[in-house]
C-alpha cells in the first residue's frame, strides 16, 4: 500500500482536506455509548423513545463521535509521518443516526512553530441537508522536507 504523506512545505491557505463520508448507523452509535463512557442515563443515544423524554426529535450521535469522524479526516490525511495536534469544535445543532455526513477542511494557514510545521484548519461536518453541525479548527503537524 504506497501512502501518500503530504508535506509542509506542498500546503498552502485555501487547500481543501478531505472529503471523508461518513454514515453513523443507529447500531454503530448504540455500541460506540456502550464502549465510549457514555453516561448510560443518557438514553438519548440508544433509544428514540428516550431521546423523546428529554424534547429531543429522537435519538442522536454522540458530540464525540462526531469528533472521532473529523479527527479520522486528519490523521489520514497528516499520513505516518503527520499528526493532529489540536482540534477544538462548535456543536451548532444535532447529527442524527443514518446522516450522511461528510467530513472537510479548507488550510486558513500555516507556520513553523518549535521547528515543527505547523498547518491550521477550518472544519466542518455537514449532513445531506447541507447544514453544518460542527464547525471548528484543527491544527495539524506535517514533517518538513530536509
């Protein structure tokens, strides 16, 4: 498998990262609360019926399996050599199980910080209604060239 590991210095403002496709089924947000130390009175991540007692429409995905999405968008794209360094969101409204979400970024900008190359990022999920969930910025590190 050839990886393709972007480089400092190849980034530029207004490079696009991703799209990643992503679609959270109703099974995979019930086992990722029953694994990921969700608090399981929070039945709004396991049952429409729950998700109903606190006002909700029905059942949602988890803000941090969201999160997990975007940061898998990164960490493919940083390749072996890259690494997500910061990734802080906005949760504008609720993903809700079976969206077909896509994971993107746009580079904002970039600077060699500590000797390490150092690329910001604007973020967003968006659903198949074209709404924006979460937003937000990451900072990726990308290895330098010698």
């Amino acid at each position: 498998m050839t990886t393709n590991q972007p480089y400092y210095e190849d980034v530029e403002p207004g490079d696009e990262v991703g799209p990643l496709l992503r679609t959270s089924t109703r099974d995979q947000v019930r086992a990722y609360a029953a694994v990921g130390g969700v608090n399981p009175t929070m039945g709004r991540f396991v049952s429409d019926e729950a998700a109903r007692t606190e006002g909700l429409q029905g059942m949602i995905v988890p803000g941090n399996l969201c999160m997990a999405f975007l940061s898998q968008l990164f960490t493919d794209w940083a390749g072996p050599q890259g690494r997500l360094r910061k990734l802080e969101v906005n949760f504008r409204r609720m993903v809700q199980p079976d969206d077909q979400l896509t994971c993107q970024g746009i580079v904002i900008d970039k600077d060699v910080v500590d000797h390490e190359g150092q690329v910001r990022v604007d973020v967003s999920l968006e659903n198949q209604r074209g709404e924006k969930p979460v937003i937000g910025t990451a900072v990726v590190i990308l290895p330098q060239r010698g």
